[in-house]
C-alpha cells in the first residue's frame, strides 16, 4: 500500500492538459475519418435528379454530422481520461468538459479564419467594382430590380397607338443619369428633377412621366416587400441553423464527458480513491 502511495504524482483534481491536447487531436482525427467515411456512403449513393433522394441525403448527413461529432468526442474523451494518469469519475468528467471547450474554440478558430479569407476575397471584388464604377454610373433602374423595359412598354404601346415616337431604355437611363448628376451637385433628390430630366431626353409629357413614375414606385414597393419576405426568411432559416448548433455541441459536451468517465479504468479509480486519503502535503510526492 505504501509503494502505490508514493507513485502518486499528482492531485486528484489537477487537470492534465497534455492528455485534454493529446484528447483533441484523437478527437479530431476521429472526426475526420467518420466525415470521410460518411462521404464516401452519401456520394456513392446520391442521385441528382431524384428530389427524394437528394432529401434523404439532407435528412442523413445532418443525422451523420450529430453522430461525428457525439462519436468523436467520446474517444477523445476516453483518450483523455486514460491519459490523465490518475483521476477520479468527477475528475474525468471536469477533463471531459475542458476538451469539449478546446475543441470548439479550435473549431471557431478554424471557422473564423475560413470567414476572414472569404471576406478578403470578396473585398478585393468590391474594390474591382469600386473602380469600374467611377467610369461608369451604375443601371439605376437594374440596382432597384426594375426592368426598365417592362416599364415603358405600357407607355409606348400607347404612344404608338397615337403615333408617337416610342421612348428607348438607352434614353431613360440617360435621363437618370443626368438627375443623379444634378442631385449629387444640389446635395439631395428632387423628384421633380428627374421629372424634368425624363421629359428632356425623351420628349414624353408630363402625364407620360407622371405614369411611368408610379409605374416604378409600384414595382420598387413590391420589390422591397419580397426583399422583407426574404429577410424573414433567412432569419427563420438562420435561427434553425443556430438551433441545430446549440444541439450538436450540447450533446458533442454530453459525449466527451461520458466518453472520459467511461476511460477511467479501475486502477486510476482505485489510485485516485488512495490520494483522496492521504495528507495534502503527501499528494504531490513525486514517482519513485
């Protein structure tokens, strides 16, 4: 009994950071075999033009990606545990919890890292648009989602009907282009600016702007209506996806802690029980 006290090397609630490292890196490693495994199944069986299949393969990779997760931090958690030296159930299950917690700020590391160089990228695009844009103002009517040819052919069937000259998308754009110029020197946007403006480059009266006007403002009015619909949408979608996180690392936290409660064999068990009993001043002899 005095020979197994005195190879006691540590406390009973020390964490062993060595053996949480050496349980991420099996965790890991675990997790990338299971995902490779899980593509090689699903794209084996993927069928691109059944809709039903491509819905069961939805369905049966988020089903695989809780499986990864809840698998791999069991063996990472059973790793730790027997590489703790010795350790009590409390105690592996507090290396349990602290491998799930470096796991997932290693993850979000990685995430964010991933984040930061799309972001980089898509930086460099809007600095290419930036410069092309100063030689060109943009398609006002394109930037709103309006299609300015489905808003003058009302306007020239009927000016065809009187026999009128017809009004082109070149001249509309012209005219927007010239009460944008005029706006951005006054510092603010006057319809009747741009009124004015229609009525010079296309020879159109009043009335024809006064229609073709609320024409757009109808369009605009649905177009942000959808774009309300799509924001609502992709925050419904948004918070099912955090939903579905918070689940996965609540139960990935469960499995690595049951995982390293699970590793702790009886010797440590028996070692920790002897350590709890003996003075604090003894419980860090070190090996013999």
């Amino acid at each position: 009994m005095q020979r197994d006290k005195n190879k006691i090397a540590a406390a009973p609630y020390r964490l062993s950071w060595p053996a949480i490292f050496g349980g991420m890196f099996a965790a890991t490693g675990a997790w990338l075999l299971l995902h490779a495994l899980g593509l090689a199944l699903g794209l084996s069986q993927l069928e691109p033009g059944s809709p039903s299949d491509l819905r069961a393969t939805g369905i049966g990779s988020g089903i695989w990606t809780v499986l990864m997760s809840m698998v791999s931090l069991f063996i990472g958690g059973m790793v730790t545990a027997r590489a703790a030296g010795i350790l009590g159930r409390s105690n592996a299950g507090l290396h349990g919890i602290v491998l799930w917690g470096v796991t997932a700020v290693a993850g979000l590391v990685l995430i964010v890292s991933v984040i930061a160089s799309v972001a980089r990228g898509a930086t460099g695009v809007m600095e290419q648009t930036a410069m092309v844009s100063q030689t060109a103002l943009p398609n006002v009517t394109g930037m709103l989602g309006i299609n300015g040819r489905d808003l003058l052919n009302p306007i020239n069937s009927r000016l065809h009907q009187q026999g009128k000259p017809t009004v082109s998308v070149e001249q509309l754009e012209a005219a927007l282009r010239d009460a944008s110029a005029t706006s951005l020197s006054q510092g603010r946007f006057d319809s009747e600016v741009f009124e004015t403006s229609l009525v010079g480059h296309t020879g159109l009266t009043r009335q024809d702007v006064n229609e073709l006007v609320g024409s757009a403002k109808q369009r605009l009015a649905t177009f942000q209506d959808d774009a309300v619909q799509a924001t609502k949408r992709v925050a419904t979608i948004t918070g099912r996806a955090f939903w579905g996180i918070f689940g996965i690392m609540m139960l990935s936290l469960i499995s690595s802690v049951l995982g390293a409660i699970a590793g702790v064999t009886p010797r440590q068990r028996e070692l920790s029980a002897q350590a709890a009993e003996l003075p604090p001043e003894s419980r860090h002899a070190v090996q013999a």
